[in-house]
C-alpha cells in the first residue's frame, strides 16, 4: 500500500466513557502501526512533497521563523531532520528528511531550498538551527538572500572561538538581552548574551 490508498478505521478498542460516548482518539495506534507496516517507502517522498506543496497551495506557510533540528531514530544509524514552522503561523512540520549520519547538514540545505522555492526566499526572515547546520558557505549564501540564522554554539566548537574574537571588533560586541519564557504555565524572564 502507498499513502495514497492509505486508509484507517474507526477506533473500536478501549474503554469508553460512562455516558456511552467515545472517550478515546478516533484512530486507536494499533491501527496506525498495522498500517504502517503496509506502506511502501518509496512512497514516502511522494507524500511528504505533497505535503509540502498542499501547505503551501492553501497558504498555511506563513510564519517566517522556521526551525531545523533532527533526532536519531532507536536501534539505528539513521535521523529524522524536520523544518518547522515557528512565529505567527501554526507550528505546521514543514518539511522533513530521513538521513545517515553525518548527512543533516545536506537535509537542512535541500529542506530550505525547497521552501525557497515554494514560498520565496524573501518569505523567510529567520533560521533558527542547530550546531549540525553550521557551514560558512550556506551560511553567506543564506545571507545574500536576506535569510538570516541564528545557530546555537558551545564552548569548545570553533565557531565559539571565531565569535569571541569577533566580538572584539566594537561593532560586533556582545551586549546582554532579557527574555521571556514559559515553563510549566509561568512567565520567566531570562538574561543571556548576544552578539548583534
């Protein structure tokens, strides 16, 4: 089966509810692991690039601020590399690759190639990403497009060393900034330092 035969049922396990009203998600998971056993994966591309392209065909692409992370995938080599949409739009997965290790990199700059193209670059203000996705090629070329990036850094990586010298020139230097979180319903304010 492909996802586009993919069919699910109604879920009819479970307890339900003392009024006789369902008390459960339409689609049990069982139902959806079964399914899934009959999909053919080279019918996956197919249908994330129709996911993509109905998102964008209906407007829904419209946050710009999108983030790229992955995570490895249990007993695996393999990662899953998402671009989601974060700002004003609904927090919509975007795009998503599944990749060997070492190759996140090359996912992130194919999923944002695809935006581009979809939406335009001039539609994506921000990249928000990981220390995976740090290349200073794709990271000028993001920026001639007016694209810019925010990557998180740690001490002992080499871009860390190149910011501390950079933050040196005057017009580069780290000023510190306040901002708001929530965490667990509450409204905290945190400082940190940035370069601007």
């Amino acid at each position: 089966m492909t996802f586009n035969s993919f069919e699910t049922h109604p879920n009819e396990k479970g307890a339900r509810s003392p009024t006789g009203k369902e008390g459960m998600r339409p689609h049990h998971h069982d139902t959806f692991y079964h399914e899934l056993r009959h999909v053919v994966p080279e019918s996956l591309a197919v249908f994330r690039d129709g996911h993509g392209e109905a998102l964008a065909e209906h407007g829904l692409i419209q946050g710009g601020t999108y983030a790229i992370d992955g995570t490895g995938l249990r007993n695996s080599d393999r990662h899953v590399v998402i671009l989601q949409q974060l700002g004003g739009g609904a927090p919509f997965i975007i795009d998503w690759r599944v990749q060997g290790p070492g190759k996140e990199l090359a996912a992130g700059r194919e999923m944002v190639a695809q935006l581009s193209k979809r939406i335009g670059a001039e539609n994506i203000r921000w990249l928000l990403m990981d220390g995976a996705y740090v290349d200073g090629a794709w990271l000028a070329e993001l920026q001639r497009q007016g694209i810019g990036v925010v990557v998180r850094i740690r001490e002992g990586m080499d871009i860390f060393e190149e910011m501390q010298l950079l933050s040196q020139v005057p017009e580069y230097a780290f000023e510190p900034y306040r901002y708001l979180r929530t965490i667990q319903g509450h409204r905290v304010s945190r400082g940190r330092v940035g370069a601007f």
